[in-house]
C-alpha cells in the first residue's frame, strides 16, 4: 500500500519540559503517524503547546474553557489534506500516565485521531460514527505496531 506524500511543520512552543516531548516526537516519526492516517495527500502542521495556548485555542474557537489533548483545525480535504493539529503537552503527557502508555504511543494515536477529523471524521456526531473512527484508529495504530489505544 502507497503511502499518501506530507509536507510536514513540526513545531514547538516554549515550555517546561519542551525537551521531553521533543524527544517523544521525531519528525521521521511523526510524519510517519499522520502518513498511515492520510487517504490523500497532506499538507500538516503539528504544533505541541503548553496548557495556556491550548485553553486559549479550545475556548476561542470551540467555546470550551479548558485545555485539551489535540484540536484539529482543518481547511481542505481535496485534493490534498490541509489541516494543523495542536496538541497540548501537559494534558498528552497526563493522559498517557494515566492510561499506562508511553508519551510516543500517545502521540501517535492522538496524531492519527487528528489526521482522521482532518479528513471528516467525526465522534461526535453518533454512536456509529465513533466506533467507525475508532476502529479506524485501531486499524491504523495497528499497523504501526502500536496497540490498542481504547
């Protein structure tokens, strides 16, 4: 199976601990998470920020007052994928000692699970639809070796 071509900004904020994500998150290996989520080609930023940019994000545009783990801006879905995915350090690194997972195989589903809303999937809008994107994410997570992140 061909893999979808990405042209890729990967971007840090200034914070506490940037070095320890930075570490989680090698381009190769970023690139290499959104490229087995891509259908077509991409153009995707990926920007990891500190928990005040993300509630600052999450309450401006979706009126959620707190911060959140990724948030998928997307702008087109043809011919190419073009989207940026903000994803909050503090509350990625939260979540994946609470869910026994490495910070890297976090990343890599929330990465995925941007990717996807990028292309129009969606949760939230039934029950179907969110065991089609899980599943989806499970498909996918599990060809990257990475396993079962639900």
């Amino acid at each position: 199976m061909a893999l979808a071509d990405l042209s890729l900004s990967l971007q840090f904020a200034r914070f506490r601990e940037v070095a320890r994500h930075r570490a989680a998150l090698p381009r190769h290996r970023v690139a290499r998470w959104i490229r087995h989520a891509l259908d077509a080609d991409g153009e995707i930023t990926v920007r990891i920020v500190d928990a005040e940019e993300g509630q600052q994000l999450n309450r401006e545009f979706r009126g959620k007052d707190y911060a959140t783990n990724v948030l998928t801006f997307d702008y087109a879905q043809s011919p190419v994928v073009m989207a940026d995915l903000v994803l909050c350090a503090p509350v990625v690194a939260r979540e994946a000692k609470e869910q026994r997972k490495t910070l890297a195989a976090h990343y890599a589903h929330l990465l995925v699970h941007g990717t996807l809303h990028a292309q129009g999937w969606d949760h939230e809008t039934g029950e179907a639809d969110a065991e089609a994107m899980e599943a989806r994410e499970i498909e996918i997570l599990a060809r990257l070796g990475i396993k079962n992140p639900y």
